[in-house]
C-alpha cells in the first residue's frame, strides 16, 4: 500500500519541475546580436578633437558601429565623400563651392577668433578695419592705432581650410588677400606665430582657444564682440562657420543613424562640451 503513495510523490515532484522548464523556458527571449558595420568617414583637421569625440560617444551606444576616419582639410575630406572614397564627411563648412552636389547638414557653428600677441595694445577692430589689413591697405600697426608695432605680419590658412574658407567669405568678400600674407599649414602654428610675434595678427577657430592658450594670445574683438556663444548662436558676431555633415546623397541605414544621433541631445551635449555652438541653440 505504501508504493502507490511513494509513486504519486514522485509524480507530483516531476510535473512541478516540467511546469518549472515549462515557465523559464517562456520567459527567456531570444538573443539577437547586433551585425557589425564600418562607416568609412573624412574628418576636417581644423575640428580638433571634435569628430572622434562624437563617434567614440556614438560607438558606446552602438557597440557594433565601427569607424575607418581619415583626417584631413575640409576641400580633401569633401573630395572624398563626392568620389566616393567616403561614406560621410564631418567638416567646418563648404569650400569653394565643392559641396554644392552633396548632401550636406548643419549639426552646430563655430567662431572664428582673430587673435594677436599678447602685448598688442588693441583690443577691437572693426569689419572694414580687418578687411583692409588683411587685403594690404593698412600695412602699418600705426594705421589702426598702435604706432609702436610696426609693420604688421599677416598670417592666413591654405586656401582648403574651412577656418580660411569663412574668413575669406564673410571678412574679404571680393577684396583680394594680400601678397604678403604668410600661409600656414595649422591652426597650432597660427596661435604660435601669434603667442611668439608681437607684429602678427592671424584667426583660429574659437573652440581651440581654452587652456593654456587663452594666455599665450590676445582675441580681438570685431566691432566690439568677442566669438562667445551666445554671439555666434545670435548672429550678432561676424565670423562663423556652419558645421557640416556631407554624403553623397541623403544617407539610410547606418549612416542616417548617425546624422540623427549627432543632431540628437546626447550629441549635441559633445558640441558644447568642446566649445562649438549646438545646432539647436542657434537664433539666427
């Protein structure tokens, strides 16, 4: 009479633990792992730490994304996403034109800082005042108020630079640069020509301006306004450049991803951690 008991025990304790399979085997959801991919992208030399500052933040969140970057001037990095060497460009704003068959969008702003030596007694210039001393018309410290400078020494980026790009459009227009104008191949160069000539007047983009460096230069104001935030996002400074994304055509899949992410809070918020104005912020 005892085994029967023994056997519906038994039983009971093998049904509890099928229902036990039964349920985990429900609740577990099936995993998915995410296909890598590599998006092959041009960054503008003259953003700093900017380009790889976003696409390591986006690779966080998207563990699968994978990036080949190549770094170079704004012309060369547009020329590669029209000849499609490219998926996408991240650069400071077009140049000559040569994005006028790309898709291109704006993702934030830049100022362009005109700085000095140090000891340069000025401390603003007007737009015109600019124009002619970077045209050759005022060749003299003297003719815009310090006469114990001297000569002044001009000092410009090479013509694929989007930092020279904005400058020449929305300082020069149509004047022409002076001959005398020394072409440098970096930014860095500039702030040390700069920070070592007390002669020299050059630009650099206003995000590279921090640290250390804001002691080594003086930034001129441009009618009175110095490249800050809220100038660049009003408008009210002169000289600022657009930050671009550009591809071929309007991007899908990975690439559409990214554009989204940039233009999305947590990329915007690495805009303005290294200086730049978000897209959002501007009140143009």
């Amino acid at each position: 009479m005892r085994a029967p008991g023994i056997g519906r025990r038994a039983l009971r304790l093998l049904l509890a633990g099928v229902f036990l399979l039964a349920a985990c085997g429900r609740a577990e959801s099936p995993r998915i792992t995410p296909t890598p991919f590599q998006l092959r992208v041009a960054a503008d030399a003259s953003l700093g730490p900017l380009p790889r500052a976003l696409l390591d933040a986006y690779s966080s969140v998207r563990p699968n994304a994978g990036f080949a970057v190549q770094t170079m001037n704004a012309a060369a990095a547009l020329e590669a996403v029209s000849t499609g060497r490219v998926d996408l460009a991240l650069v400071g704003s077009a140049v000559d034109g040569s994005a006028s068959t790309l898709w291109t969008r704006e993702f934030g702003y830049e100022g362009i800082a005109v700085i000095a030596h140090p000891g340069n007694p000025l401390t603003t210039l007007t737009l015109p005042q600019l124009r002619d001393i970077f045209s050759g018309a005022r060749s003299r410290w003297s003719d815009v108020g310090a006469p114990t400078l001297g000569d002044i020494d001009l000092a410009v980026r090479d013509p694929g630079d989007s930092g020279r790009a904005a400058f020449d459009a929305q300082v020069m227009g149509n004047v022409r640069l002076s001959s005398n104008a020394l072409i440098l191949s970096s930014f860095e160069i500039a702030i040390n020509l700069a920070a070592a000539q007390p002669t020299a007047i050059s630009y650099a983009p206003a995000s590279r301006l921090t640290g250390t460096v804001t002691n080594q230069v003086k930034v001129l104001a441009i009618d009175g306004l110095l490249p800050n935030a809220a100038g660049i996002a009003n408008g009210s400074y002169p000289i600022a450049r657009p930050l671009q994304i550009a591809t071929r055509a309007e991007p899908g899949g990975e690439a559409r991803e990214l554009v989204a992410w940039v233009l999305s809070a947590p990329g915007q918020r690495i805009l303005t951690s290294h200086g730049f104005v978000a897209e959002g912020d501007l009140r143009r």
